[in-house]
C-alpha cells in the first residue's frame, strides 16, 4: 500500500456533529474501532473509524464530551452499517453507547456463506479482493495513547477504507445466492449475543472443572464468583487480575480457614489484597442451608450415548445441509449438542434450538426426523 489515505481527524463535538451532518446523507458507511482490552473488565474505546464512501472519518473519543451524534448513526435505521468481524465492536458500542447499529452487515458472516471460510480475516478479504497486502506491524498499538503515528492513522483508517468497496463486491456475489436473509438473521442474532450479560449469581457454571465439585462446594464457588464478577465490573479489572479463576475452585474445594494456606496456591499479592475477603466469603456461605445448594454441574459428554448420538448428527448434517453452504456455516458442534441437550436433557421443554429456527429450520427438520428415527 504506497498511496495514503486522507481521512477527517474529528477530536471536538462541533466537528463531530458536522461529520454527522455530512454522513447521514448515505445508504452505506463502513465502520470499525479500535480499543485496549488487557486488564480491564470493559473494553476502552482508542478510536472510531468511518467511511462513507467519500470521505474518511478518525474519530478521537478521548476529547469528546458530547456522544449523541454517534448515538443517532448507530441507530440512523436509513444507513447500512458495514463491519468485519463485529463481535467487540459492538460489545464498545453496547458498553459506551447502549446503542447497536441499525441495521447491520457483518463482510465476516457475508463471506461465511459465499464459501470463504467461517472466520476469515480482514487482511485476507482484502488480498482476495482488492490484491493488496495491509501492513499489519501497528496492529498492536496501544489505541489510547496520543499522539499517533502517521503509520498508526494510516492503518486504522484502511480498516474502513478498503471494507466499503469489499462490502460492495461481497453484497453482488451474495445477490446471486439465497442467503441474503440469513445473513440478516444472523447478523441481527450475532447483536443480540452480544448485550447478553450473565447473571452473577449464575457465572460459576463457566468455571472450568466446576462438575466436580460437589453442591456444598458449588455454593461456595457461587457466592465467591458472583462477587469477584461484581469486583471486577466495580474496578473495571479482567476477572483473573482480581482473582485467578482456578484459585476461587480451589478455594471452594479445599474451604481454607488461615491466609497461609491461601499462600500455597496464590500469589502474595492477591492475598495481601483479597485474603481475609474470600476467607470471609468461604465462612459465610458455609452457613447457606443445604436444600439452597446449587445442583450439581453435568457435562453433555456424561449424558448416555452422547458420543454415539453426536456421531449420528455430525453424519446427517453433512447430508442434510444446503449443498451451496459449507457445513461450519449450517452447523457447528455447538448447535448440534444444542440439539442433543434439547432432546436428551431438556426433554424438548426449552427454547428451540437453533437448528430448528430461522434459516436452518427447512434444514434442521429434517435432521430432527432422522435422529428421531434413529433413536427408535
């Protein structure tokens, strides 16, 4: 890439209300962020990008006290709003603004369902579509700290630059194809994943090995995990950067009354910090009643003839599936155990799986018919 790319740099409210005024006036407009997610709970915002076929925007968060017309784009329902890979684009947006763009096309999903992979990158869209290779060395710039380099600018605002005329090549190719309204349907499903937020009180299920703990165990682990997701939100840490997460399981195995023993498996710091609270933690939720213990946490692979059945509908999806649309796109493991758990342990008396609605329902029918079948 030898030509620059002139862009708007936008760093006061006035200049964003003006660049408002100007891209509203289009159908489509490429969008992106950039942000630092180290030790932080929520992501930090380094950056917007924009393009709206005209002209580059670089918007600077870090100087602006007046959100609102980023807030009404977001929601401008008479403009496109093009991203690639979207998934902690719209966790900034959900985060910042709790507003998702509307509506929205994800190139990522688009090129999922032209054959191109369920997870390509930008840069390769870019060589397949446009022959050039993006410079990828600032691709770990730290997106909060100013100034930036020419070399950083330039590489953020190609993230926008090249994914509109990439939307419009991909959207000609998608015409000629059945799958428009799928890519709607799960571009719309991608960002209602997104604002969903565990319940703290439930997070412990995520803790891995947390099956074999035993329910007195698993209260424990329940209170202890609520309140470091709680710590975490308040202090705005990644969850390991209050507590590692195998050192809350071993906590709530071992249920250790003294610091000391605490000093054998965590670090000085987190102890000298959090000791006295989880100890705390540990002896009063010893005090929880037994009929208010959580069930015990099952695996899926634990269910009878879990393998066997999973091998089945691996089997049958292969066959099943729209002959144009590589399997990972009609189904992943994860929706065929969605499948299995919802027959099997659900006993049906639960939301629909995803191979029984939307887009994949013609298909996922028939799946059903044959496992049901096979079943006898």
């Amino acid at each position: 890439m030898d030509n620059k790319i002139n862009f708007v740099w936008v760093d006061s409210d006035e200049s964003l209300h003006n660049a408002y005024q100007s891209i509203q006036k289009h159908k489509v407009i490429a969008l992106d962020t950039e942000f630092v997610r180290i030790r932080s709970y929520y992501p930090k915002l380094g950056l917007l990008q924009l393009f709206d076929g005209e002209q580059v925007y670089l918007i600077d968060p870090s100087h602006l006290s007046h959100f609102q017309p980023i807030i009404d784009l977001l929601k401008n329902t008479n403009i496109i709003k093009v991203l690639h890979a979207s998934g902690e684009d719209l966790d900034i947006f959900y985060h910042y603004f709790k507003q998702m763009p509307q509506p929205m096309l994800d190139t990522q999903i688009m090129s999922a369902f032209l054959g191109l992979g369920s997870s390509i990158g930008f840069s390769k869209l870019v060589e397949n579509y446009c022959h050039i290779q993006l410079d990828k060395s600032v691709s770990r710039t730290d997106w909060l700290a100013r100034p930036l380099s020419e070399k950083q600018l330039q590489y953020a605002a190609a993230d926008v630059w090249f994914l509109l005329p990439i939307y419009q090549k991909i959207m000609e190719q998608l015409k000629e194809t059945e799958w428009q309204e799928a890519v709607n349907e799960e571009c719309d499903k991608l960002k209602i994943k997104r604002q969903k937020e565990i319940l703290p009180e439930k997070a412990y299920k995520r803790i891995g090995n947390a099956w074999q703990l035993e329910p007195q165990q698993l209260a424990i682990l329940q209170v202890l995990e609520k309140w470091r997701v709680e710590e975490a939100k308040k202090r705005d840490l990644a969850l390991n950067f209050i507590v590692k997460e195998a050192s809350l399981w071993k906590i709530a195995k071992d249920q250790p009354k003294h610091t000391a023993q605490l000093l054998e498996f965590m670090h000085p710091n987190e102890v000298r910090i959090y000791g006295k609270k989880l100890l705390l933690i540990v002896e009063q939720a010893k005090q929880i009643p037994e009929e208010d213990y959580p069930a015990r946490v099952s695996r899926l692979m634990d269910v009878p003839n879990y393998k066997k059945d999973m091998q089945f509908l691996k089997k049958s999806a292969a066959t099943i599936k729209p002959e144009s649309l590589p399997i990972e796109v009609f189904c992943s493991k994860r929706q065929l155990e969605q499948l299995f758990k919802w027959h099997n342990v659900y006993k049906t008396n639960h939301t629909m799986p995803e191979l029984l609605s939307g887009w994949r329902k013609r298909f996922g029918d028939e799946l059903y018919k044959r496992y049901l079948a096979y079943l006898g």
